[in-house]
C-alpha cells in the first residue's frame, strides 16, 4: 500500500500552516472555505474538511495537502 498525498494552492487567504480548510455554504449558492485551527474543530467539521495548510503561496493563497478518502 502506498499512499499518495496531493498538494494544491486553494483561494482562501488569511490561513496560517497547520490550519484545516472547511468548506461553507457562502449564501448565495456557492461554497467557500474557512481556515480553522485543530483545537477549534467539531469533530463534524474535521471529518468535512478538505486538507491541511502546509504553506502560503506568494499571492497569499493557503496551499494544502487534500484529504483523500
């Protein structure tokens, strides 16, 4: 077995690494994402969450490690 992680640049600024990103209804039918730390989790919110931060990008963006299920 051997796992494979994927990284990808997300557009949500303002997170800091070791942040989850947790996706939102934005109200007007779409969906965002929120960075939260891991001690401010749900335990619903962990198992909604899309990937970690790992770094910033230059542009400010939160790169991620995505959580493959």
């Amino acid at each position: 077995f051997r796992r494979v992680l994927f990284r990808s640049p997300v557009n949500v600024l303002s997170a800091t690494p070791g942040q989850y990103i947790v996706p939102i209804d934005a109200g007007d039918g779409s969906i965002t994402g929120i960075a939260k730390d891991e001690a401010d989790l749900t335990l619903a919110e962990y198992m909604r969450a899309v990937g970690k931060v790992i770094a910033i990008e230059d542009d400010g963006r939160a790169r991620i490690i995505v959580k493959v299920a």
